[in-house]
C-alpha cells in the first residue's frame, strides 16, 4: 500500500475503500486482506482536496469525526456503497443525504461505553479534587510544607451529580456514581425509558439548579447545539462542575468562558471543544479553573482496537452488499 492516495496494487481486490486515517494494526490489517485502500496516512485531517479527488474512485469510506461527510462530497462518488466512521457520534456525516443515496452508515455504538465512563469520572475527580492546580504547584516549586488549607478540593461522596443523556455512556456513569454515593438526577432529551435503582428522574432546570457536577452525554444535535449557554449557566450552583465528554458544540463556549471567569459556576472539564483543537489564544485556556484535555476519553489501547475493528466490520459488510453490524440508518434497507 502506497501513502497519500495511491491504491494497494492487488488485481485479486475488487473493492477498493478510502480510509482517513491509519488505523490500529488489527484493523488495518482486516481490510488489506479484503479490498484495496487508498489512505491518508499523516496524523492530521485529511484534507478536502483529497477526499474529493479520491471518493470518486472508491465503493466505500472508513472515516472519523474529523471528517465532514456531506452531500457535496456524495455527489463525486457515484460507486459509494457504505460509509462507515470510527466514532459512537456522527454529526459530521449528512445522514440524510446518504439515506437519499441508499448508503448506510455505520458507527461503533457500546463498545466505547465503558472506557468513555470511566473517563467522565476522571475529569470529575480531577476537577473535584484541582489536580491540574496541584501539579502545577508541585512543578512550580512551590510545595514548600503542608498546610490544612492547601488546594481544597470538593468530595465527589455524598455530592448531586446531574447527567444530560440517559443513554449508554450516561446509564453507566450513574452506575460509577452509585459507587461513590452520590445523590444522582437524570434528564432525559428523548423518549427513552431506561430506568436505573437509585436515579432520579427531572426536568432540565430542576437537574442544573440542584446539581453539584453536571456531565453531559447527548449527541449533538439542532436540539442540543449550545443547550448550555448563559441561561443554563445562571441557574447552576456557583460551585457547580461542569463535565463534557459528548461534543463541543453542546456547551457555548463563549458563555462558558465569562461563567468561569466571572465566577458563575466554579469549574469546567472538557474532553471536547468547538472547535477542535482549541486556538491556542482560546479564553478558556488561560483559566485556571478549566481543565481541557484533546478528546480522549474512549482512548484505551482496547476500547480504539474495538472501535476500529468494528468500523471495519461495517465497511467490509457494506461493500459486500450485506446488513451493517451498526447502522445509523436502518431504514436504507427497507426502501430497497
């Protein structure tokens, strides 16, 4: 296989898959031994010169959330069959256009769960407990004795915390909360009847002005674009945490930013930004009392190994005309 956008010479491969990105071993090499690849292989987005000029020529893409999938793009390639991402969201592929095209797309819905949970729980104990600040201090020099009123954190013990998304990954953070004994309250933006013992269920403003923590895990969508800006914001505890390990655009950064500044809530962790990566000169990087990290919260050796080797799954199903393991738009099946 030759870098950059030249496909891997084998005539006995028919099917031929642009992929974004190099992918973990395992699953790069389940799809060389099926069909011919042209790949991106930098570690940087793909540009969109070059995915352009390559999905004319394609049956299939493997691609990621950095990746904009859109109906401008399906229109230069006639021969695509699926479209498959490596990620459990996919704001940034047109649905509906690939449904009005007849192309599934797959996903790698659960087998992130987990990982994404724990991680969830380790931005709320580092903002909890300020261990960016604590590292600074020791790495500044400034640990100099103990004092009983050094870096005072809050217990995560006995604390309300808040989850916005009741689905997998919110269902499994209330269960590490039930661990740590905290008081927990759901809102539900959908229909879904997911009951858990010990949960309590509440309306949106109820969940914000009781909430100790607030960690949001919705999908980003016209319904939860920004669904926390400065209203929301007023109504959290002045001490209040806020987590977002779902997508950047859920939260109004520049809201954010004077609440933290100002000190309307007390902290923010994020595994997610608008955009991504943040600009350097970013107002939410000079505040002491945000903590952001460069979206790695399903980043396990194991848990990227599924992923990818499940995106593979539902590309190479795909080509080969069949169901998709995980298919964001079941009904393409059904009009054919």
């Amino acid at each position: 296989m030759k870098h950059l956008g030249t496909f891997s010479a084998s005539s006995s491969r028919t099917f031929r898959i642009l992929v974004t990105r190099r992918l973990p071993l395992p699953a790069m090499e389940r799809l060389q031994a099926h069909a011919a690849l042209v790949l991106w292989d930098r570690d940087t987005v793909a540009p969109r010169d070059w995915l352009e000029a390559y999905s004319a020529e394609v049956d299939a893409i493997l691609c990621l959330l950095t990746d904009r999938i859109d109906a401008a793009l399906l229109a230069r390639a006639p021969r695509l069959r699926v479209v498959s991402t490596m990620a459990v969201g996919y704001d940034h592929i047109d649905i509906q256009a690939c449904t009005a095209r007849g192309v599934p797309v797959g996903y790698t819905p659960g087998v992130l769960t987990d990982t994404t949970a724990d991680f969830a729980f380790a931005l709320l104990l580092a903002a909890a407990r300020r261990l960016p600040e604590a590292l600074k201090y020791v790495e500044q020099g400034r640990w100099t004795t103990w004092s009983p009123t050094l870096l005072l954190g809050r217990d995560l013990h006995g604390a309300t915390l808040g989850i916005v998304g009741f689905g997998r990954i919110g269902q499994a953070v209330a269960r590490r909360a039930t661990g740590f004994g905290m008081r927990i309250l759901a809102y539900r933006a959908s229909t879904s009847s997911h009951q858990i013992e010990s949960v309590e269920f509440v309306d949106f403003p109820t969940l914000l002005r009781e909430s100790d923590f607030v960690s949001l895990h919705v999908p980003l969508t016209e319904q939860t674009y920004h669904m926390i800006g400065t209203r929301e914001l007023n109504l959290m505890k002045s001490t209040a945490i806020l987590v977002n390990t779902a997508r950047g655009g859920v939260v109004d950064h520049a809201a954010l930013s004077a609440a933290l500044a100002n000190g309307t809530i007390g902290y923010a962790a994020l595994d997610v930004t608008e955009p991504e990566p943040l600009p350097a000169d970013d107002p939410l990087l000079q505040l002491p009392n945000c903590l952001i990290v460069p979206h790695i919260a399903s980043a396990s050796v194991a848990t990227r190994t599924k992923m990818a080797l499940l995106a593979v799954e539902n590309v190479l199903a795909g080509i080969k005309g069949e169901r998709l393991p995980q298919c964001v738009n079941p009904e393409v099946y059904h009009a054919r």
